[in-house]
C-alpha cells in the first residue's frame, strides 16, 4: 500500500503548531483565527520527547520510515480523527499504526498517528483518549 508524501502544511493550524514547537505562547487572537476546532485540538495535544517514547514506538516509527512491512492489517490505514483531538485535516491527512504493548493478546492501545508533514507523529498510550506530539528533536 503506498501512501502520500508528507507535504508542508499551511494556514492557521500550522502558525499555532510552530508556535507551540518553537516554545511560543497561544494568545487568543491566533487561536481564534484558526477557528474552533483547530484551537480546541492544539490545546488538547501535549508533547513528548523521542527519546521518551517506549522502545516499540521506535520500532514503529522505524518501520513507518521504511515504509512497513507492519505486523497488522491493519497499520496504515487512514484515521479518522473522529474524536476531534488532533488539528483539522481534510480525510485521508492522518494514518494510524500499531505500537506493539508487550505481553497484550491483541493490538493494544498504543498507536503511533501521522500526518503528512515531515516527522508530524502523534503518539497515544490511551487508544486516541489523548495525544502527544512526537518532538524529535530531544
């Protein structure tokens, strides 16, 4: 399965996660000028450092740069964003992959989330109850 190139995301949504990743602070006038839904997802996404994700998060974060193969059907898939957690992206902008939870009989509730920017990763621990930006940079 090929999937899309990450592209340069533009308009408000990217203003306020550059801010956020360069240490700014979101004053109300720029949440307000992305809109509702984008302001209410940057609030509810927190960040983690790279090296403070769980070694299967690397793993998944290696493959995904591989382009799989992936231990799941599926891996890959586009994600919904049904909780509305994540910034507003047109459908197919986010796809979702498996982080394997040692010991768990099934997929378990970690997933690594991308979106089409350049190292753009989202992690959750909780099955999409809240998400972290990836920083890879630390």
């Amino acid at each position: 399965m090929r999937f899309p190139p990450r592209a340069a995301r533009t308009g408000a949504a990217a203003v306020l996660l550059s801010t956020l990743l360069l240490g700014g602070a979101v004053s109300a006038t720029t949440a307000h000028a992305a809109g509702p839904v984008a302001s209410a997802s940057v609030l509810a996404v927190g960040d983690i450092c790279y090296t403070d994700l769980p070694p299967e998060a690397h793993d998944t974060l290696d493959l995904i740069e591989q382009g799989g193969p992936y231990p799941f059907d599926q891996d890959g898939t586009v994600f919904q964003n049904r909780e509305g957690l994540l910034p507003g992206q047109s459908s197919g902008y986010y796809h979702e992959y498996t982080v394997i939870t040692p010991g768990s009989p099934t997929r378990g509730a970690r997933r690594i989330v991308t979106g089409e920017e350049h190292q753009e990763d989202y992690y959750t621990a909780d099955h999409y109850a809240s998400f972290d930006l990836v920083d890879h940079g630390c």
